[in-house]
C-alpha cells in the first residue's frame, strides 16, 4: 500500500521537473532575438505612483534615456498631498520636454491603481500606452521591443518578465528571489511550455484602440487583479496575442524585511487564489517542493525522508540562483543559501492563509476579494490583527 508521505514525495519531485522545464524555457526565450521596429511610433508610459518607492527618484532617471522617440513619461498621482508629489514635479521640471505630471480625476472603483491608469489614459498623447509600475526600471530599448511586436496587427499586448534587483535587507533579497525564479520565470515558462498568458502589470503596453474596446481601464477599475483580466480578455475578446518580451524588467527592492515579505504575499495569495479558483490554486502547492517534502517527513519522520527534504531543498535553491543568474545576470549572492528555503516557508504559510481567507486591508481600506478579483468594501476584518499591514497594490507583483 502507498503511503501518503510516498505520494508527497512524488508530488515534490514532480514539482522539480517542472522547474527543471521551466529553466529550460528561460534559457531559450532569452537567447531570442529581439525585434527591431521598421517605423518608431509614438509612445505614452503611463506610471502610476503612490509613496515612495526604494530609490524612486533613480526609477524615474531611467525613463527618460530610453533610447526612443517620439515617447512622453506621464506621472499620475492621486493628489497633491502624497510623498510622491514633489519627487514628480521636480523630476518633470529636469526633463520638460519628456514628463508630465497627471493629477487624479474621478474615482471610476475600488482599485486605486487602475483609478490612476484611468485618467492617465485619457491624457496620452499617443496611440500606444505602456503601463509602467513605479518601483522598475528598463534597459534603454525596452520601448524599441514593444514597438515592433505591436506592429503585428495580431498581437494585442506585449508584457514583460520581472527580476528582482537592489537588496539590502534580507526580506528584500527574498523578494528579489522570488520575483526572479517564481514570478518572472513562471511568466516565460507559462507561457512558452502550456502556451497560457500571464500579464504582470509592471510593463504591459497596447494600443489605445483595444483597450477602448475593452471599455477602458474602467472596466477593470474594481478588480484586484486587472494585469491578469487584462491579459486574458485581450486572448478572449479581442482574439488577439499576448506576447512576453526577452529583456525583464527591474523591479527595485531594497529595505523589505521578513515580515514585509510575508504580508505582500499573504495578500497576494487571497487574490491568487480568487483569480484561478480553489482546486488550481491548491494544486499550486506542488511549486514549493521543498515544503511537500517537509510535509512528506512530517507525515512519515525517517532519516530517508529527512534526506529526502534535504535533497529537495538543494535542488530548489539550486534553481532559484540560476533563475536569478539567467533574469538579472551576475552570480546570486552568498544570501541566497539561506533565503531560499526561508521564502518557500514564508510562501508557504502565505499559500494557506490563501486558503481561506478573502479579506486584504489595503492602504487602510479593507476590501473581500471575491472570485475573479472582483472587490467589494467591508465594514470590519474578523482578525484586526491582518489589518493596516497591507502592502500597496502600486508595488505588487
């Protein structure tokens, strides 16, 4: 007779031959060519802010030496009392010609980033929008690749893969890992593997005209999870092609620690999970082969399962550092031995709050997720204890 530590066993060595395909995929897509445009046509970037990221004001610096024209940078903020306000007007008062700073109008729902895109949109100059997160930076031909893949009339949004970069702390170290073996890894080897899309709404673009079929941003104004439906109504609606560029994306952190760590991906759990639906996302599980391998030696404690866990652990933290060499290059930092298997805890237990629980407190607003994201407000959290600990949604992953 199997014994269930036995399947557990299985379902974490299942799991590492997926992450084996997946580096497999990551090597490939990123010895691609990347496509030059035949004609440059005008881009707006739209990037929301709220606060202040790590290193904002260097964030900014990268957007306007993109090595492109014709391009403007359109800051949005929500009103003139956020910290991020005089950072924008300064940077916009540096680069006239390039930035301009966008108040705020109306409030369309209950996503406060969307609210921003939402009156961004409407102020682009130009018939290609790029949604642009403020904690990321690019290479200075990020734009020249999403020019030419929109030149295809089939293609309907160009999203990029995530690396984590700038840690001085450890919880931000975890961050970046996980950032560049989990999310953007998973974006190339989704996609490149199953053929599924996943949008990161840290650098999306598309054309103003598809959007407006979409309704707007408007239309996702009151889910958590707009990069997502985004992507997939763009696949479903518009019959049109999401393509995952070569280069990744940077996104900045430097100062999170553990807890920091643990209370963005508890919230982004809850959305996950409402995203994909239950039997998915507990099946999800088997991307933290560690974890089941723990569970294995739980259920049956021997030296031959604790070897087991141990071999697990070994073979995770090996991919993680060459997922984080291959994204963002240079070798992982000596750190990585031990974030590794402390992030898969910390998901872990983030993986079961995800479980059951469908409230987030975000930015002193609480909010139930219900299925596909949709958002709606609550009086009350049943445990005050998740409550004004919420990361921004503007810095999400």
């Amino acid at each position: 007779m199997i014994h269930i530590s036995q399947l557990l066993f299985v379902g974490c060595a299942f799991g590492l031959f997926l992450y084996a395909l997946q580096l497999l995929a990551v090597a490939v897509h990123r010895r691609a060519p990347v496509p030059r445009p035949r004609n440059r046509r005008g881009i707006s970037i739209l990037k929301p802010l709220c606060g202040l990221d790590d290193d904002l004001a260097a964030n900014l610096e990268c957007f306007a030496a993109l090595d492109y024209a014709p391009y403007e940078l359109c800051l949005g903020v929500r009103d003139r009392d956020d910290a991020a306000y005089p950072v924008a007007i300064a940077f916009a008062r540096r680069h006239p010609r390039t930035v301009r700073v966008v108040l705020q109008r109306g409030t369309p729902g209950l996503n406060p980033k969307v609210n921003q895109l939402a009156t961004l949109a409407r102020a682009a100059r130009y018939d290609i929008v790029v949604v642009s997160d403020s904690n990321v930076r690019v290479a200075p031909g990020y734009l020249d690749e999403i020019a030419a893949h929109l030149e295809d009339p089939r293609v309907g949004l160009v999203t990029h893969p995530v690396a984590g970069v700038g840690e001085a702390r450890f919880g931000s170290l975890m961050d970046n890992l996980h950032l560049c073996a989990s999310v953007g890894a998973g974006m190339i080897g989704v996609k490149r593997i199953v053929g599924k899309d996943i949008v990161v709404g840290k650098s999306m673009a598309l054309r103003k005209s598809d959007l407006a079929a979409l309704g707007g941003f408007e239309a996702f104004a009151d889910v958590l999870a707009e990069d997502y439906l985004l992507g997939k109504d763009v696949a479903q609606k518009l019959g049109k092609r999401v393509v995952v560029g070569k280069a990744p994306v940077r996104n900045v952190s430097e100062r999170r620690d553990a807890r920091d760590f643990y209370r963005r991906y508890r919230r982004w759990s809850v959305m996950h999970r409402q995203c994909i639906g239950g039997p998915v996302y507990a099946a999800q599980a088997l991307l933290n082969p560690t974890m089941v391998a723990a569970a294995g030696w739980l259920v049956h404690p021997s030296l031959v399962t604790l070897g087991g866990v141990g071999v697990a652990a070994t073979l995770k933290l090996v991919y993680d550092g060459a997922a984080l060499a291959m994204l963002r290059g240079g070798r992982p930092p000596l750190g990585v031995v031990v974030a590794s298997p402390a992030k898969d805890a910390l998901l872990a237990c983030a993986w079961a709050v995800g479980l059951w629980r469908r409230e987030i407190d975000w930015r002193g607003n609480p909010l139930r997720v219900l299925p596909g994201t949709r958002l709606e407000p609550v009086r009350e959290f049943a445990n005050s204890s998740h409550g004004a600990d919420e990361s921004t949604l503007q810095s999400a992953a």
